[in-house]
C-alpha cells in the first residue's frame, strides 16, 4: 500500500479518536484546513516536519502514523509507557 495512503488513514484514525475536528487539527498543527484534508486522503507526501507536527497535535508517536496494520489503538496507547519502579523481592 502506498505510503501516504497508510499516513493518512492512521491520521484520521488518530484524530476521530482524539474527538478533533479537521480544523481543530490544523490550528493545532499550524496548516490549513485543507492541507489536514488532503493528507487524510492520502495526497499529500508530508515531511519528517509535518509528521512530527502531527504526532504533537495529536499526542501519539510519530512511528504510529507509519502503522500497516492498522493495529486499532488509541493515540494514548502509542505515547511513551512511564517507566515502572523497580521493587526488591
């Protein structure tokens, strides 16, 4: 499957599950409304800065929107797991 196909359904996965609007998105991100539209489509070949910006906005890894799978998490799933205390048995 295409890349940018791949980006971008994991983005508007990301963002309906966030609960965000395309527009909500975009201000957040600093981008237009439509350019949010047309990587969501796939039509865009966004940058390493448009990923990051991405994955801040939407408070996910970036590595998330490179998924294949799909895998079905939530944004808050892919954020980096805080670091248990070890204990002494």
């Amino acid at each position: 499957m295409d890349i940018r196909k791949i980006f971008g359904r994991n983005f508007r996965r990301f963002r309906l599950g966030a609960g965000l609007s395309q527009e909500a998105v975009a201000e957040r991100m600093g981008v237009d409304r439509a350019h949010v539209s047309s990587m969501e489509r796939g039509q865009q070949n966004v940058t390493l800065l448009t990923l990051w910006q991405a994955a801040q906005a939407l408070a996910c890894r970036p590595a998330a929107f490179l998924d294949e799978g799909g895998g079905g998490q939530s944004p808050e799933a892919n954020a980096k797991a805080p670091r248990r205390k070890r204990t002494k048995s």
